[in-house]
C-alpha cells in the first residue's frame, strides 16, 4: 500500500512538474506573437512628424528669431542670452551626442533649449513632442539628461559645501546689509507642484490643495543659496 502511494506521489509531483513548463512555454509563445504584433502594428521607423524637425521643428525654425528678438529670448527661456550660452559652454560637453549612421544626433543648443522651456512652464512632454517633433521618450531622456549634467556641473560652484571661511563672511554681511548679527542663513521653503505619482493616494496632497513636494532653502544675505534639500521626491510612476 505504501509503494502505491508513493508511486502515486512521484506521479502527481512529474505530472506538476509537467504542467508548469507546459504553462511556462505556452506563456512565452503568448508573448512572443504579441511582441510580434507590436512589431507589425508598427508603420513607421520614424514617424513623417518627426521626419520634418530640421525643417518646420521649433528649433529650427524659432531659435534663430529669438535670437534676433533678445526680450523674446528671456521670455521663452526664462533667461537671457547671455546667461544661456554661458550655461550652454558650461554642459555642452556632457550633453553632447556622436552622429551614426542612421541618424544625426540631436544638438547640444536643442537639448538645453527644449530642457530649459519644460522646467520654465511646466509643459507636458506630449506638446513639447509636436513643437520640437521629437519622440515623446527622446524628450524624456534628453530632459533627464541636461538636469543631471546641470547638476553635475553646477553644484560645486553654486552650492558648494561650506566652509568656516564661508560662514563668517555670510554672517559679515547679514551684519552689513540687513544689521542681523550672528546669521549664517535665511530659511524658506516652497510648494513645487508635481503631476500626483500613480499610487501614492494623498501622499503628496498639501494644504493649498495641490500636489507638491517641499523644497526647503537656505540663503545668505546676497541671495544665494548655501543649501537647499527636497524633503520627499516623487516616485516614478509604475
């Protein structure tokens, strides 16, 4: 009787076992014809939208009236001229692609420029896609590009770590300009508002009844900052 049910066991355990891998590969027979159908439902290698930058896309076409138009510029950028080709000489290096092939890479100018319009108005991806005629996941990685790379570049330089030196001539001229003696900083903070993260709930929710993470700053009496740090970053959306 026992062999019997151990027979029994062995033969439920190798038909399980059986069944799984049938599952396992009829699973990723199912993914491969939809990857397949993906493929086909494809129609263009690039779209006859994107095919047109360098002839009707905004930087080709309004970048250089801008230029012409210097009060149009700071407008646009939220910058003057001055102040964007010095940033440009300061990033160019790391934001700068190689040409192949296929394709020519897309300028260093382009990248600032379209980086610069999406933190100055808050513009969605999607309509900075039918102005520059870029993919929308090409704006994506070039916005996360030139961010990181300003950062790179900048911190050290705008926000560099404080030294004792430091600290004595900012409480110098708290002292100088604002007679507040022995200050070392002014803290603020601010709402920025954000997209709401998928699955957060009200995580994000302030009292102004909006969604926002807080950046809290520190700054001396000229008006730079010394410190500044975000106290909650928003996830990315799964």
């Amino acid at each position: 009787m026992m062999d019997l049910r151990m027979e029994s066991f062995y033969f439920n355990l190798d038909f399980s076992f059986k069944l799984f891998l049938a599952c396992a590969f009829a699973w990723e027979q199912d993914r491969n014809r939809q990857r397949w159908r993906r493929r086909q439902r494809r129609r263009f290698w690039r779209h006859p939208i994107i095919e047109l930058r360098e002839s009707r896309g905004a930087y080709h076409t309004l970048y250089a009236e801008l230029n012409a138009n210097p009060e149009k510029f700071q407008e646009y950028t939220r910058m003057s001229q001055d102040s964007f080709l010095d940033l440009l000489s300061r990033v160019q290096g790391a934001i700068r692609r190689q040409d192949t092939q296929l394709r020519k890479a897309i300028p260093p100018e382009e990248r600032l420029l379209v980086t610069l319009r999406f933190l100055a108005t808050g513009e969605s991806l999607s309509s900075l896609h039918f102005q520059y005629r870029l993919g929308i996941s090409t704006l994506s990685g070039i916005v996360a590009d030139t961010c990181r790379a300003l950062w790179n570049v900048l911190r050290d330089e705008f926000i560099p770590l404080p030294t004792l030196d430091m600290w004595l001539e900012i409480a110098e001229k708290f002292w100088s300009v604002c007679d507040f003696p022995n200050c070392l900083g002014a803290v603020d903070g601010k709402h920025i508002r954000i997209i709401k993260p998928a699955r957060t709930g009200s995580e994000y929710f302030n009292y102004k009844k909006y969604f926002s993470v807080v950046l809290m700053a520190i700054a001396a009496a000229n008006c730079r900052f010394i410190a500044m740090d975000i106290g909650a970053f928003a996830r990315e959306p799964q």
